[in-house]
C-alpha cells in the first residue's frame, strides 16, 4: 500500500472532528460501570469508620510525589477516604465519573484541545 491512512481504522467511525474513533459507549450514552439508574449507596455501603478514612489518608501522603501521576493517585484516594466521613457527600459513581473526566482530559493533552 501507499502508507495513507484511511478514515476510518476498521474499528469504528472517526468522531465529527476527524479524531480518534468515536466510542461507541459514549455514542449510545452508556457507561459500563455506572448502572442505570445511578442508585446513591454511599451511606448503605460505606459507614462512617474513621480508621479506614485516616487508613487512606496516610497512603494517600505517602504515595503523593512529585510526578503529575502520584498527585492525581493521591487525589483519587483522598476522595475515596471521602467515602468514609459521614460529612461528606460522595458515592462511587460519583468518585468514578470525576477521575474517568480527567483521564480523558490527560489523554487530550490538556483541557484546552
């Protein structure tokens, strides 16, 4: 062959920015993870404990460095340690939602593109 690229890779159709392959689940509004409908069962399956909330602080400190990767791993503890405090308002979803944002905005190259 010529070595031109086709539009599409022969996995799926290219997004309306000419782009990376348009993800089927996000097409359909599916998300494999999240069930439908979102049922909020922080305060059913994780019960105020403080010794797994400082548990996970401390490898939350611990694990925090310098590299971009160890802050964003130590932010998703922390938050997860949020499951633990009866003062905070979270879930799993909501924890999952957030850091699946991110990553795609990490795999963007950055929220401006």
């Amino acid at each position: 062959m010529s070595g031109e690229r086709s539009e599409s890779d022969g996995d799926g159709e290219r997004d309306a920015t000419g782009g990376d392959p348009a993800d089927p689940l996000d097409a359909a509004g599916v998300d494999p993870v999240v069930p439908d409908p979102v049922v909020d069962a922080a305060d059913e399956a994780f019960p105020d404990d403080d010794e797994v909330r400082a548990f996970l602080r401390e490898v939350a400190a611990d694990v925090r460095g310098d590299s971009s990767e160890s802050k964003q791993l130590s932010a998703i503890l922390y938050r997860v340690s949020d499951l633990y405090d009866s003062e905070e308002q979270t879930s799993p979803e909501e924890i999952y939602l957030n850091v699946r944002h991110i990553m795609r905005i990490k795999e963007q190259g950055g929220i401006e593109r």
